[in-house]
C-alpha cells in the first residue's frame, strides 16, 4: 500500500449533530419491541440465506456423467451419441444408473480384500449389490497371477475397473476405497452394527494380531468387531468347527460383508445429527480414496436418502468354483457364464439389453 510522506494533515474537530428529540411514538419502538423487529429482521435474512443456498444447490449439483464406451459422450447423466455407430441403435445406457465398487484395503498385503459392486437406479431409487470373490481369477497380461484382488494395488483403479467390465460385462464408473481403520472408525460413530452371524466363528493369526471369536446369532457389534466379521473366512485347522465350517467360503463372506454395509447404510440414512456431518468428513478425508468429485458425492448422499431401504435394496450371489487352478495359482474363483449371468442381469446391468454369453471374458482353469 502506498503511504504519503510528512504529517498528516490536520483536521478541524467536527461539531455536534443535533437530532431532533424522538417522539413518544418514536420511543416506544425502543426497548423490547426494538429487540423484536431485529431479530424479526434477522429471521428474514437467514430465511432467505437458507432459500438461497437451497436453490443454489439445486441448481449447481447436476447428476454426474456417466462415462461411455464405444463413441457415445454424456452430459447430465444422460447418454449421448456422438457418431452414427450401431451403438445408437443397440445397446445404450440407461438414463440414471450408475455402477460403483466398494473396496476394502487387507492388512499388510495391499490387496483389497473386500470388493462389492453396488448399482444405483436413481430415476427408481433400486440399488442392487453383488460381491466379487477376492480370489476371482481374471484374464490379464500385466501380471502371471490372474486373483482380481491385486488388481487395485498393482496396476490401479482404472485397471481394476477394466478387468470388472472384461470379466462381467458391466462397466463400472467409479471406486471407493475404505481402509479397515475408516470402516472401524465409522461403525462406531454410528453407535455399533447389528448383525446376523451364520456360525460360531474362531480364528487367531498372531502375525496379523487378527483374533475372532464369535457366537452365532444376532449380535451388536462395534467397529474393531465388525471388522473382525468381516475379514473371516475360515476356522483354523485345529478348531473343533474346522471341517464342520467348510461351507462357509468366500461367496458366503461377502454375503457377510453386504449384510454389513446394508446395516451401515439404514443407519447412515436414518441419522439425523448435524453435529455427526463434521466426523464423518473427518472419516472421510483420512481414511477413504475415491474417484468422485465433492459435487458428486453431495448428488448421490442427497438422492441415496430418498432410497426406501426395505424394498429399495437387493442382492445377489455369484456362484462358482473357488478350489479351480489358473496360470498355476491354486485356489482360484471360476465361473460359468449360465450360472452368473442371471445375477448380473438382475443386479447391476446398467444397460437397455441383457447381458449374453458374448459379454463375458471368464477365465478358463488349467
């Protein structure tokens, strides 16, 4: 800022206004009835501050683009055609439906050890889910090991993305990834979870400092628990419930895993707490990484609050072989295309059209 040199000049002191003296009327809107018509004032400026945002917002957040393949663009959520293909006539988008895939982060191998694709109707308020074995083997060139779960860390969302839609035929427009320590985090802000545990679960690995122990039945659990819950596949071998707990594999986990994020979810939706907005940013920001925009989480928070969550939400199993060897791993999740495609028809087909035999990519075992 420019500042003049010298001293400042001098100012001739100013006189006394006088007012003429109020009125008896005058002054009676002093005193209580001042202080009324000012907050009375106030009241109108912070009503029409809220309208104001209230418009704003529904003005500026616009349902997000739906990314597209095969020539067509999007605007609004609604799909474009950009050239004169036979896409234009064939199989197309349907207007409002959009895929996502919730990840889970494994402790110490970097691989996401919980993968659950969620379709979301918002024209119908229908969400439906389906969970993808960790073990689910992949046709991929980048590495020898084909399990879909090192997808994420070892070549990076788009890859994993890419490998969804390979496999199943159902593209998928965005991630997010939550870290064990966010999915602890956030059932406990939320009071604790309650679910159905099918069978008695014991397992100890001392090199994870991983310990489960639980009863079947329903049961109320907190963050550290319900992580436990979710994270269990088996007893070890020397548990009396080893054998008799064999049928409980990675189609039931993540029908386990679903059970609790459908939890989460009636409970997120049926909060009513400003004072909870600021935690679960705080959750958020640290512990979650994801490829949608503020705006687009703010569309999608807002609209998941109108999904009746009684008849709004289903699910799906996608049944196959998990003991198949592929490229020599062993243990890897192999499908057939007639058992799968049912599901994924029902569940998370964004498309006008079925899914076919021809949209798959389904490895082969050895």
């Amino acid at each position: 800022m420019h500042r003049s040199s010298g001293r400042a000049p001098q100012r001739r002191p100013q006189q006394p206004v006088q007012r003429p003296k109020a009125s008896k009327k005058q002054r009676k809107r002093s005193g209580p009835r001042a202080v009324f018509w000012a907050f009375y004032k106030f009241l109108v400026v912070i009503s029409v501050l809220i309208v104001g945002v209230y418009v704003g917002a529904k003005v500026l957040i616009r349902p997000p683009e739906i990314p597209q393949s095969g020539g067509q663009g999007t605007q609004n959520g609604t799909v474009v055609n950009v050239d004169n293909s036979q896409e234009a006539v064939g199989r197309q988008r349907r207007e409002g439906v959009y895929n996502f895939v919730l990840l889970g982060k494994d402790v110490g191998s970097g691989n996401t050890d919980s993968i659950t694709v969620v379709s979301y109707d918002v024209p119908n308020q229908k969400v439906g889910m389906i969970s993808i074995p960790r073990d689910t083997a992949v046709e991929r060139t980048w590495r020898s090991n084909p399990k879909i779960n090192g997808a994420f860390y070892g070549a990076g969302a788009d890859v994993l993305k890419e490998e969804i839609e390979h496999t199943f035929g159902i593209p998928i427009d965005y991630y997010i990834l939550v870290d064990l320590n966010g999915f602890v985090a956030l059932v406990d802000e939320l009071g604790g979870v309650e679910v159905n545990i099918p069978l008695d679960m014991n397992y100890d690995d001392p090199y994870q400092n991983l310990h489960i122990h639980f009863s079947k039945g329903t049961q109320t659990l907190s963050g550290q628990e319900a992580m436990e819950v979710v994270r269990y596949r088996h007893d070890n071998e020397d548990s009396p419930n080893y054998r008799a707990n064999g049928w409980y594999s990675d189609v039931q986990r993540g029908e386990m895993q679903r059970q609790v994020l459908l939890q989460l979810a009636k409970k997120v939706i049926s909060w009513n707490s400003v004072t909870k907005v600021t935690e679960f940013v705080n959750i958020f920001n640290e512990y979650i990484k994801t490829d949608l925009s503020i705006t687009d989480m703010i569309y999608f928070a807002t609209q998941a609050m109108q999904v009746d969550m009684s008849t709004g939400v289903t699910q799906g199993t996608l049944e196959g072989d998990g003991t198949a060897v592929c490229n020599g791993f062993r243990y890897c999740f192999v499908y057939e295309a007639e058992d799968i495609l049912p599901v994924l028809n029902e569940q998370v087909n964004p498309y006008n059209e079925p899914l076919t035999e021809e949209d798959l990519h389904l490895m082969e075992p050895d």
